[in-house]
C-alpha cells in the first residue's frame, strides 16, 4: 500500500466503476449557493478528522461521477477510503470543500447499523472520508451475478427493511438521501444485510430549503425532480424526503424481479417515461397484492401520497408474516427472538404481541385482495 499522501487523486463518489449518468454540473452549483445550509455545514468538527500519517491508500474498488474509493488501512484497521478533488479554480474549490464538510459532517452524526460506518475524515494534505470496508460486493453486482435467477423472496424483503431502516434513520435527521440505487448498497460479509453508503448527494431537509433538481441517478429519481420544461442549470425547485421513497420503491421492484428498471431504455429515455408519461416498471403477473400495494405506494405520482419509511417497515413487516417460515440460515437474529419456536428448533409462528400489532395492516391487505392492483401515478 502507498502513503495517501503520494498524489492528488480524481473526483468522485462511492459507486461502481463506470457509473456515467449522475448528475454533476448541477450539483456542484447548488454545493456553492445553498447559502445558509453550507455556512453552518463549512466548519468540521477537529474529533472526526483522522491523522494522515495512519493513512495508507491500496487498491481502487470503485468509482463514480464523484469520486473513487479505495482499499486501505487507518493504523492496523483495514477501511475504505473516499478521496475527493480539491477542484482547479477557487470557485470550484469553495463548493467542493463546502459539500465535503456536509457530507463528513452527516455522515459523523448518524449512526445506524444499516449504513456504513463513519471512522472519519481528513482534509489535508486530501479531502477524504474513511469508512468500514464491507467485503461483500454491492446489491447491483450481486444481482447482476445471480440473474437470471431471482432472490429468495425473504431475503428480498430482508433486504428491503434493512434499506427502509436506514433511510428512515436518515429521514429522522432530517436528512434525504437523494441517489438510492443499488450502487450504493452494500451487502456485508454474509451477504445476509445490506448497509446504505455514499452521502455525495444528501441534503438537510428544511422547510424553506430550495435544492437543484436533476440530481441523483436517473432510473431511480423522483418525477418531481424534473420539470415540464427543460431545467436552466441551476435552477431550483422544491422537493422533500419523499424522493428518497420513490427510489426505494423502484429498488424493492428490483429485489423482487431482479430486472434493470426501464428495460431497453436509455437513462434519458427513462427519466421522461417516469416524469412526462406517469410510466413505471411493469410488475410481474404473479406478484401478491399486498407487495403490489407496497411498491405502488412507494412511486405514485404525488409525493405527498408516498409512506413514511417508518409506515414501508411495518408494512413489508407485516407481510413476512403471512409468508410461510424461511430456512434458518434466512432468518434475521430479531424474527428469531420474537418467534414461537417448536421442539425441533423451526419457527412456527409470530408472538402474540405482533401478531396485533401488525392485524391493522393484515386487515388492509385483505382489502387490497379484494380487487387487482391498479398502477399507481
């Protein structure tokens, strides 16, 4: 491994390799005039930085439309390391530090066991965030090395409520994401969880708050992200936490059909689909009602219709239930504690205590059986 200190490395943010259809331009333009939100961001608090002599920079593993990630060590802890530009001109320079500070700063204040640990940051001689270093590959990859076939519909939904976990964790921060994708999950040593990276492109959510549209990554942005006429760059529109949402439910459509959203479209082909046409991915024929509703609920057309994730992790919860027991090795150490589990060790049913807290909902998709899912937006 080479000392961080060796070279001044490109731009980027964590992802895979290749990863063209991120937005840039208008990205950093609203890193430079979100005014009031970067002045209070701009300072970094001196507990979080690491000593860069510690630092030891390997091999590349990824890299996107922000920034590359490499393989590393801080002391004798193998981590990932995020390195950013510092930009070439002051202009450049003043916005790229400014969102480096946000991000450090976020990402230094959540803590959740579905996102990537934060370890800390350094700003010179480089701008750069340490992570975790996951072993496992992304969700895109695993996916990609398993289709045709699909996952198993547990460890779907498995995967499902650890990204509703974490994204309601950042919610209740008041933190939206913004580029929800399945680049930016990673799935951990046993492949049994997924943890959310890459804080690039998150933002604080406040009321009056006006965000640069068109940012994230097109098969999985939010319709409101875009206008009935083409965006000057730069130009602002409002938006809230429920982007974050419509993402998720385009990700969950991928864990249950394990498909590329919008098949045989380009990118652009497919962000005016979803935003001029209401078009969304087709859902399989045989799909339960009940995870129809769920999706469908997650991309309708008005954000304002859209759950909470809070409401997303009950729901999908709820539907576990109705499924037949997994294998043992699928189950989750909480769905163990909470089960009745017979003499030969196989989980026979939920306790008491869930099974009501969760009727109301077993109560509305029983409903929803009643008639076929219609397409939500």
């Amino acid at each position: 491994m080479n000392c961080i200190e060796k070279k001044n490395i490109g731009t980027g943010s964590r992802g895979e390799e290749g990863d063209s259809d991120s937005r840039k331009s208008g990205e950093q333009h609203s890193s430079k005039s979100n005014g009031s939100i970067m002045g209070s961001c701009s300072v970094i608090d001196e507990r979080v930085l690491v000593d860069p002599k510690l630092l030891f920079i390997g091999s590349k593993i990824g890299q996107g439309a922000h920034g590359k990630v490499y393989e590393g060590r801080y002391g004798d802890q193998i981590v990932a390391i995020k390195v950013l530009n510092r930009g070439s001109n002051p202009e450049e320079k003043d916005a790229l530090e400014s969102r480096f500070a946000r991000e450090v700063n976020m990402m230094s204040r959540v803590k959740h066991d579905n996102l990537v640990k934060f370890i800390g940051a350094c700003k010179d001689p480089l701008m750069v965030i340490v992570t975790e270093l996951l072993p496992g590959m992304s969700l895109r990859k695993y996916l990609l090395s398993i289709r045709p076939n699909q996952l198993d519909l547990h460890m779907a939904l498995s995967f499902s409520v650890d990204i509703a976990r974490a994204l309601d964790c950042l919610h209740a921060n008041g933190i939206i994401h913004r580029d929800l994708k399945p680049d930016n999950l990673l799935l951990t040593a046993n492949q049994k969880s997924v943890k959310l990276a890459d804080f690039g492109l998150a933002r604080e959510e406040t009321v009056t708050e006006m965000m640069t549209a068109e940012t994230g990554t097109y098969r999985w942005m939010a319709p409101e992200l875009y206008s009935t006429v083409t965006l000057r760059q730069g130009e602002k529109k409002h938006y809230n936490n429920k982007v974050d949402v419509y993402s998720f439910g385009i990700v969950l459509w991928e864990l249950l059909t394990n498909r590329m959203p919008f098949e045989g479209m380009s990118n652009l082909q497919a962000a005016y689909a979803a935003a001029f046409k209401q078009e969304r991915p087709s859902l399989p024929e045989d799909i339960s009602p009940e995870l129809a509703f769920i999706v469908q609920s997650c991309w309708v057309e008005d954000p304002n219709m859209r759950p909470s994730f809070n409401q997303i992790i009950r729901m999908l919860n709820a539907f576990l239930f109705t499924l037949p027991p997994p294998s043992p090795s699928l189950l989750e150490p909480d769905t163990v504690e909470s089960a009745e589990t017979t003499s030969n060790g196989t989980v026979s049913a939920l306790s008491a205590r869930s099974r009501g807290k969760f009727a109301f909902l077993r109560q509305l998709f029983a409903a929803k059986k009643t008639r076929s899912p219609q397409m939500s937006g």
